[in-house]
C-alpha cells in the first residue's frame, strides 16, 4: 500500500518505514468515515501509533475487516483492545472476531 502523500519519483520511500511511533495519550473519540484506508491501518496499527484511551471507532465496517485483513492482524489488536463502541455503517456480522478484537466492545449501528 502507498502513503497517499508520494510522489510517483518517490517509489524508493515505499518500503522504508518513513515515520516513527507516536502515541495520542489523549484521543479518546476517532471517527474515520472519511479516511483513506492508508490512515486507518496506520492508526491502529501498534507499531506505528499508540492510542492508550481510545474508547471509540467510528468506522466503515468492511473497510475495518479489510485493514484488518478479516480480523486477524496482531499488531492491530492493541490499539483496539479498549475500544467500548464501535460505530459502523452496517451490522457487525462476524461477532467472534469482532470480540477478540474488541474485547470491551458495546456495538451500535448508525
């Protein structure tokens, strides 16, 4: 996947990991509903950013499943660990996974 900010002559940044870990301590609340795909595995990806008091996602659900590669990426399962609700645009369909992930996880559908 390609960070949406290079350029085509910018080819050789793809693989390298072009950014350090940082942490938001504070971001409670994180609606991505409008973010490119690129963010949200950024975002939840544990090696790259931390977010301690996330308590609620706001996201496309088959977008979720699918940056989640259907719930089974590990480095992601920290950052949603604490996760209370989780707001989709469609029903959750596969609660087991959606469980393991979400371990304190309140599930609404808007």
């Amino acid at each position: 996947m390609w960070p949406p900010f290079l350029r085509e002559h910018q080819s050789h940044l793809r693989d390298k990991d072009w950014c350090s870990m940082i942490e938001y301590r504070h971001l409670s609340p994180l609606d991505m509903t409008n973010a490119n795909s690129y963010y949200l595995k950024h975002f939840l990806n544990e090696t790259k950013t931390r977010l301690p008091s996330l308590s609620k996602l706001k996201v496309h659900y088959n977008l979720l499943k699918a940056v989640t590669n259907n719930f089974a990426k590990e480095e992601m399962r920290y950052n949603c660990c604490r996760v209370n609700q989780l707001v989709t645009d469609y029903p959750v369909t596969d609660l087991q996974n959606i469980i393991r992930y979400f371990p304190s996880l309140l599930i609404s559908v808007s």
